[in-house]
C-alpha cells in the first residue's frame, strides 16, 4: 500500500526517504459500511511512497488513530466511513459488499476496534443483516490503554423501531446494543427493545432522533469517539446538522451506472461544508481518504 500524501510532516519526511511505515486489519464479522493529527499535514510532500505490501492492522490503527482529546472535558469526535465508486454509487444491487475490496475491509474493521461506539441507521441495519461487533485479540491491549471496552458498542437510529429484535444484534451483543429515537417513539416498541436487552437512549422531541442531541446523548454515556458506518440517509443527517468532523471515504475504481444512492442522501445543505484532506492511501486503484472539517483539522 502506498500513502499518497502523509498524516503528519514527520512521515512525510520518513516515507521521501522510501522508509516503510511502522503502523493495523479490519472486521470481516460485521456487513460492509466505513482524527486526524492535530499537525496540520504537508500536502505539497505527494508521492513519498513505500514499497506496495499489506499493512499490518498497528499500522494502519495509526494512521486513522482519533485526535488526542483537548484538554478539559472530552469532546465527541463523529467520523463516518463510507465507499464509492467512480461515479458516486454507495452500493450495488443494494449492498456496498460489491464496491469494496479486502484493504477497504481491512480498514473497516480497524476503524471499529478504535471506536466507543458505531452509529448506524435501521434500514442498513435491516439490509446489512447487522452483527454485535466482536473482540479482537489484536486491538485488546490498544482499546485497553485507551480506556475503552472490548468491543464498541452498536446504536441503531430509529423513529419507529421497526427492529427484529430476536437477531444477535440485540441476543447477544458483547456490550448493549443501543437504540436511539425520539421522545415520542411508540412505547410498546420501546418496551419490546428493553426487553430484548438493548438499551434506549432518546435524543429527540418528537418522534425521530435528532443529530446533535444523540452525539451529546452517546458523549454523556462515556462514548467519545464515534464512527458512523451511514446508511446514505442517516449520514445525509449528520452532514445537514454539521456534526460531522471526519469522514473516511474508499473510492473504488469501479462505473456500476444505475441509480444508486450516494454516500449522503436527503436534503443538500445551504452552503457546501469545506472538509481538508488529512491522509490518502492507494492500493490497486482503490484511494483511502481522510477528511476533516475545515475548521477542525
């Protein structure tokens, strides 16, 4: 895997003088979607590569590592982790599976094991067929260090709570599975999800969940490193409420046509949001991208 453009200046200066990189591999457990440096990155440094070879999963949970907290009261950090194609599909025959390949996978899974939680919508939940994220030996000693739990927690955003609550998702999840709505959501669906064992957090009014108050509401439960795999519709949301930091966006050098979704659906903002490129990776065509808002890189 070559890095296009590097994390820091320090690598930029390691990877010009054709070092490789000492830095990890993802989830195959789990259905397909997918902080930067506080140093601002040297983009004008391009094409310091290393020698093409599979990263290690270290390597790779340092590159895509969350910023270091400000001091004072930690603050949530949202990133989202998505796939693409050429021409913009976030998914083929209703899946992203088709678009990615194993690095992007790779990647997936290592970005799961540095979160405190993962934020997913209900309909990629049902379309996905979503697992309980699972332990993994190998990011045991790192997630401990961090203070985190064995696995990341799973928070499924819903309004009606349409949910087959009988799926391991909600039997037999490592740590509680959560499930956010609004104040409003029909309370004998509310009652069959605690009865399932998962744990509901409201984070709105009225019947839906509002964007800002479930990154506050998961902040307040200890969970301050967010990932949120979409679907298109729930990360549409998060980009219309401008609590987005981070997205890890794979483009695959794939043209599949039709009328796919994009990675973000819904309403368009009503001023584009600037993000700064924080890192690029290549490997066989396909580009691992690092974005960071603006006025947070």
């Amino acid at each position: 895997m070559r890095r296009l453009f590097p994390v820091t200046d320090q690598t930029a200066t390691v990877y010009g003088e054709g070092a490789t990189p000492d830095h990890a591999t993802p989830d195959h457990a789990t259905p397909d979607r997918s902080a930067p440096d506080r140093s601002a990155p040297d983009h004008t440094a391009t094409n310091h590569t290393a020698p093409d070879r599979e990263w290690s999963l270290d390597e790779i949970a340092d590159a895509y590592a969350y910023p270091e907290p400000e001091p004072g009261e930690p603050r949530p950090w949202l990133r989202g982790n998505m796939v693409s194609t050429l021409d913009g599909a976030a998914q083929h025959d209703g899946r992203s599976q088709p678009i990615s390949n194993a690095t992007d996978m790779r990647i997936f899974g290592t970005l799961r094991a540095l979160a405190d939680v993962v934020v997913v919508g209900a309909e990629t939940v049902r379309q996905e067929g979503y697992r309980p994220a699972r332990a993994r030996a190998e990011f045991a000693a790192r997630r401990e260090a961090a203070g985190q739990g064995p696995a990341p927690a799973i928070a499924v955003v819903t309004a009606s709570l349409d949910l087959d609550f009988s799926l391991p998702l909600f039997t037999s999840p490592l740590v509680p599975t959560l499930v956010l709505t609004g104040a409003a959501a029909a309370p004998d669906r509310v009652a069959t999800a605690e009865r399932a064992g998962a744990r509901v957090v409201i984070a709105g009014d009225g019947m839906g969940v509002e964007p800002a108050r479930a990154v506050q509401a998961l902040a307040e439960l200890g969970h301050t490193r967010l990932l949120t795999e979409g679907g298109p519709r729930l990360l549409g949301q998060l980009v219309a409420a401008g609590v987005l930091d981070e997205l890890c966006l794979t483009v695959s050098p794939l043209l599949t046509a039709g009328d796919a979704q994009r990675i973000a659906g819904g309403p368009s903002v009503p001023v584009p949001q600037r993000f700064a490129l924080m890192s690029l990776l290549e490997e066989g065509g396909f580009l691992y991208g690092r974005y960071a808002r603006s006025d947070r890189a």
